[in-house]
C-alpha cells in the first residue's frame, strides 16, 4: 500500500467521466497525448485518506472492448499490458443512473480480465427526478463489486469513491459472467494452448488489433494446436457475446433497478423537438453564436484596453527605469510590445473558451451534431465533423484530432482537410484588430458592426469548410461505408468547475505555446529592425538630418527611425517581398508579418508591434501606429476599408500554421496531404484577397 495507486477512470461517452475526475483531481492534473499517436491522455493526482495519493488516468470514452476507433484501442492495449507504466491496480467504471443498461456492457467485460473495478453510478442527484430507485446490495452481489453512488455535480459520493479505491485490494476479481460459456469446446481448446493465460484477454487478441505480452494473432493464427476460427464466425461469436452479456444486465437490472413512470419528466423530449426541429433548430444554432460573438465583444473590451494600456506603461516605465541601451531597447521595444500583442487577446479567447465548455456540458452540442448531420451528408461528411469543425474555432489541431471518432475513412480524411478554414482563436488576434481599424465602431438594428464582422468571418470559414468538403467529395476516389450513431446526452446545467477547469486549461496551453513562439520571434525581429548593413543604416541620423527642412524635433526623430527601419535587415527582406503583397494592398511590414506568421497566426499582430517599436505613453498604441502608418503607392492611410478586408479575407483562408500541417502528418501519415493544403489553401487565399483588394479600392 505504500506505492501510489494507479487507477484507470473508463466509461461509455456522455457518463459524466470528465466530471468525476475534475473531482478526484482539482487542479492536479496534466493534459498530453500517450507516446506515438495523438489521443489525449489526461492525468492527476488524487490524494487519499491515510495520506495516501492515487494516479489517475482518464481514458479516452469507449462504448465496449470490441474496439472500432483509435481511441477504443487504446483503452485495451493498456488493460491488457501488464508492463505499461500506467497498468491500473483498480479500473473506475463510471455509468450514468438513467442508462445503466449500456454502461454495464463495458463494465462485465473488464470484469472478465479481473483487474479489481469499482462501478460508479453517477448523476444519482437526478434520481427521485427520474423516479428512479436502486438497490445497491443486490447490484453489488451480482456484479461482484462494490458500488459508489456520486453526484459529481453536489461532490457527493467522492469521499465514499477515495475510501474504496483506497481498499482496492478487498474487491473481488471474479468476473459477473464467464464469456467462454457462449462456446465452451472451442474456449477449452484455447485454455489447453494457452493454459498460462487469462482466457478473455487472449479473446480480445483474437477479435482485435491489439498485442498483449508475448501472445499476439499472428502466434495464435499460426499455432495448429486448436482449430482457428473465419472472421465471420469470430463476429458471430462476438454477437453471441454481446447478446450473452445484455442477458446478464436485463436480469440483474429487473431486480436492482425501479423506475416509476408517474415521477418522471418528459422535459428533454419538448426540449429535443424544438432544438433539433428543421426550421428552428438552425434559427436557434444561429442566434446562438451571434449572442456568443457579440458577448466576445462587448464583455472583453474593459479588461482589453486595462491591459493595452498596462504593457504601454511597462514598456515606457522600462526605457526609463534601464540603463540606456541595446538590452534595454530590446525588452521595452521588442520583448514587452511583442508579447502585449498576445496577451490582450486572453480575455476574448477566455471567453471563447467558456462559451463552447457550456455548450458541450449542457449537452446541447449534442443536438448541434445531430441537426447539422442532415446538412453535412450533402457535402461528403458526417454529422460528426461537426465537432471538429467547432472545436476548430479554438484551434485547428485537437480539432484535426477530434476526426479520429468518424470512423468512415473518406469522411475523417475530408474533415481533415477542411478543418483548417475554420477560424481558429489565433486569427482572433489578426480579426479583432483589423476590424478595429477598418470596421466603424457603430450598431445597425441593435447590433455592434465589428462584432456582425467578427460573426461573418467565422460563418465564412464553415461555409468554405462546407464548399471545399464537397468538392473533395466528387474529386477523391476512395470507397468506403458510412454510418452515423450519436447519443443524445440529458441535459444538464454545467458544472461551474468544470467549466473553470476547461478555460483556465486551454487558455493556458494557448498562450504559453504562442508565447514561446511569439518571444523567440520577437527578439530575432526586433534584432533584424535595429541593426543594418552599410552606410544607410549607420549614418542615417546624418542623411536624414541633411535632407530635413525646420521642423519640429519629434518629426526628425521619427523621420529618423523610419529611415533606419527602412534600410536594417528586417527592412531589406521586406522590401525583397513587398512586390508580392502590393498588388493586395499592403506594404513590407505586413509581408514581414505575413511570412512570420506562419510560425503561428497570432503572431502577426506581435510581429508588427515589435516592428513599429510601440513603446509610448499612449492608449491603444498599437492600433493607434497602425492606423497612422500610410500606404507607399498610394498614399493615404495603409489600412483603409479594402486593404483591410483583403487581409482578413487572406488570414480567413490562408495555411498560416506550421503546427497544424504537422499533426495534419501524423493523423494521415503522409506528407502528401498537408503540402497540398499548405499549396491550395495559400495560393486560394492570395487569390481572394487580391480580387477583393482590386475591386474595393
């Protein structure tokens, strides 16, 4: 008992899994991928009663261990390694109280490895609701387990749940239901072969794509001692299987489980006819994301311009404060600019965050899915796609993982493919400060204009999701069978911790991985701005001041600055580029930022901060340096109504993130298909945004 605990958290989706665990683990937890493949590992820490601690894993949801996604595989290939680190000394089964019938499935078969496992029924808060009753003594005896009754939404139970894990060793390891009773000459032969072996772990090898110790199918396969079975006769087997087990669960259930009718609510049936109706269903969706963007609007602009205002006295306060200097400069008008372009974004992507935790733990996103699966048929996807397509609007890469549960090969790879053109919250950066500058700050029919924009770029994105998804429909040649299953999950409100767990957590990953990005770039470009080759950078205070006619001093300063800016490094490149983004309507800077930006889109905004060296006194100063820079050609202000549309139409369409072309890699192991996102979606945006620049302006 001295040894930390290791314990497995499993469960069917939609159980309250997630929940249960933020319980056990607070803030103790970390959030990674498991070692080769892109399925989300989330661990904690939970700490005992007797001072004792437990790891806990919170495996992916799975509805059974005959494993039809990549993440179903990765729950057995763990149950069934003894060797893996995270091997659990106790498996945590959690089942929801209204659909104790499907949850229980999963739970007699990891029965069946005996590994110890507690049943958590959870919701149980919604019970005398539901005119639900249990008894917990009968279920306990017939599973061969012990059970924790827990509302993880009150916390109650919890306590009960530590104690149990903590007496892990007292539970019982026989299986409620033996499998090898649906064939018992053919699993007597493989007793025989493999007499040394848990008999259903070496069922589950022979159903499945999985390896366990030093016995795998094709060693089975190959050993002539018993007579192998057909796929065909494995499937059957599995059905019997299947059937068998729900035998089992309607028996038990018929004696632990009551429910009166006359108790019960119908309210999720109204509720689902009106959120999932053909008409407004869609208007609700609608008027659900406006509310969401004006709400990212309106509520972030307090905390926005405390900020703005805030890194512009640091900076300031630092070039005062430091000694006179090249170190000095770089942190007032490199580092501190650079990354005060990011950090005012945090409360529009915190809230970004929020909204889309509420849906999901309401279980309205649910509905969401469904209803937009009548309209994703006809572009070539399913109404699962439309979870990563959402989920892209926080970002493109779990949402490029989340593809992994279509399980229609052809569809998973064109969600794949389009998901990037939803507007992710590194464009938010680029959006809300171009819509500052060209968008009038104004409201028609009680609605803000830059939050309209805002709404408009976001349903630009899905729409060309939509587009592109149809065209790669007609285009890919790849056969494969489609069909689509989702749970509706009851209603419920979110849990305030949750809620505060999943924003705190993502907003976090967000700005710590752009802003060790945005840092190392910042420095390099503030670097390339302030040093330059020969003599129109040296002595360009002589050159400048020679050409100067009386004016006032601060105009021969910035004349000055502008000059040396113009002829450093960075300036040079710039200018290199410059011929490409004209004809869109911007100047070197911008290309400057454009090309930077590929490292990460939020980029952009830091990267023309550091570049324009904002570092005065003044409020908004980046957007104020912006909106005073002039265009070269044309004269007149640089980011005027169709410069700036034809950059956001640019940022809307383009490939800007190395990140997302990696894990684009990874997930279709090839490299085939991100280069031709990189290529189509690059040479697509250029396209649009110089069309939209030529017939603007």
């Amino acid at each position: 008992m001295g040894k930390q605990i290791n314990v497995s958290l499993i469960g069917n989706p939609n159980t309250g899994k997630t929940s249960v665990f933020n319980q056990l683990t607070g803030l103790n937890q970390q959030v990674g991928n498991y070692p080769g493949i892109t399925v989300e590992k989330k661990e904690g820490i939970c700490k005992l009663p007797r001072g004792l601690k437990a790891h806990i894993l919170d495996l992916p949801g799975t509805y059974s261990l005959n494993a039809s996604s990549l993440d179903e595989n990765v729950v057995i290939e763990l149950l069934l390694n003894k060797n893996d680190r995270d091997f659990p000394d106790v498996a945590v089964v959690v089942s929801d109280v209204e659909n104790l019938k499907r949850n229980l499935l999963l739970f007699t078969q990891i029965k069946d490895l005996e590994i110890p496992t507690i049943l958590v029924i959870n919701m149980a808060d919604r019970m005398e609701r539901k005119g639900i009753s249990l008894d917990i003594g009968i279920l306990e005896a017939k599973l061969n387990t012990k059970i924790a009754l827990v509302s993880a939404r009150k916390n109650t139970g919890i306590e009960e749940l530590k104690e149990l894990i903590l007496n892990y060793r007292q539970i019982s390891t026989e299986p409620c239901l033996h499998a090898s009773i649906m064939d018992p000459e053919y699993f007597g032969r493989l007793r025989k072969a493999f007499p040394n072996q848990s008999l259903y772990k070496l069922w589950l090898v022979i159903t499945q794509d999985v390896n366990f110790g030093n016995v795998n199918r094709h060693s089975l396969n190959d050993d002539n001692s018993f007579h192998t079975k057909s796929n065909s006769d494995l499937k059957r087997l599995q059905q019997k299987e299947t059937i068998l087990r729900y035998q089992f669960i309607n028996g038990l259930l018929k004696e632990g489980l009551k429910i009166d009718l006359n108790s019960a609510t119908d309210l999720r049936i109204r509720l689902d006819r009106i959120l999932t109706h053909r008409v407004w269903g869609y208007v609700i969706f609608f008027m659900v994301l406006l509310i969401i963007f004006q709400a990212i609007y309106n509520w972030s602009s307090y905390p926005m311009d405390f900020i703005d205002s805030s890194f512009a006295s640091l900076s300031e306060w630092t070039k005062n404060m430091m000694p006179a200097g090249p170190f000095t400069n770089l942190i007032s008008e490199g580092i501190i600019p650079g990354l005060g372009g990011i950090v005012i974004f945090i409360p529009q992507i915190a809230f970004l965050f929020f909204f889309i935790s509420l849906l999901e733990e309401s279980g309205y996103m649910s509905r969401v899915v469904f209803l937009m699966d009548r309209i994703m048929r006809r572009f070539g996807l399913s109404g699962k796609s439309v979870v990563p397509l959402v989920s892209g609007t926080a970002c493109a890469i779990p949402a490029v993982m989340a593809a992994r549960n279509i399980e229609n090969w052809k569809e998973r790879l064109i969600t794949i493919l389009v998901v990037p053109f939803t507007t992710c919250s590194a464009r938010l950066p680029v959006y809300l400060i171009i819509i500052a500058l060209v968008i009038p700050d104004e409201s028609f029919l009680g609605f803000n204009l830059q939050g309209l924009t805002l709404m408009l770029l976001y349903l630009l994105g899905f729409g060309t999701a939509l587009v592109s998804a149809w065209i790669l429909n007609k285009i890919l040649k790849i056969k494969s069978k489609s069909y689509f299953v989702i749970e509706m999950p009851n209603y419920k409100l979110p849990m305030v911790k949750n809620v505060a767990i999943n924003v705190v957590e993502k907003t976090k990953a967000f700005v710590l991985g752009a802003g060790k990005i945005i840092l190392a770039i910042s420095i390099i470009l503030w670097v390339l701005a302030s040093y330059g080759p020969g003599d129109n950078f040296n002595k360009a205070e002589e050159i400048v001041t020679s050409k100067h006619i009386a004016n006032a001093d601060s105009n021969l300063e910035q004349e000055i600055a502008a000059y040396k800016l113009e002829h450093s490094y960075i300036g040079i490149l710039g200018k290199g580029i410059e011929p490409a983004v004209t004809p869109l309507g911007y100047d070197w800077k911008i290309g400057i930022a454009i090309v930077s930006s590929f490292a990460a889109r939020e980029v952009f905004v830091g990267t023309l901060a550091t570049i324009y060296s904002v570092g005065s006194d003044e409020e908004e100063t980046i957007k104020n340096r912006m909106a005073a820079e002039v265009n070269p050609v044309l004269g007149g202000p640089l980011f005027t109504f169709a410069s700036g549309i034809s950059l956001l139409l640019f940022y809307a369409f383009a490939m800007q993130c190395m990140s997302t072309l990696a894990i684009v890699k990874k997930e279709t192991n090839s490299w085939k298909w991100p280069i031709l996102q990189l290529v189509i979606m690059s040479a697509f945006a250029y396209l649009v945004a110089l069309i939209a620049f030529q017939v603007l302006k």
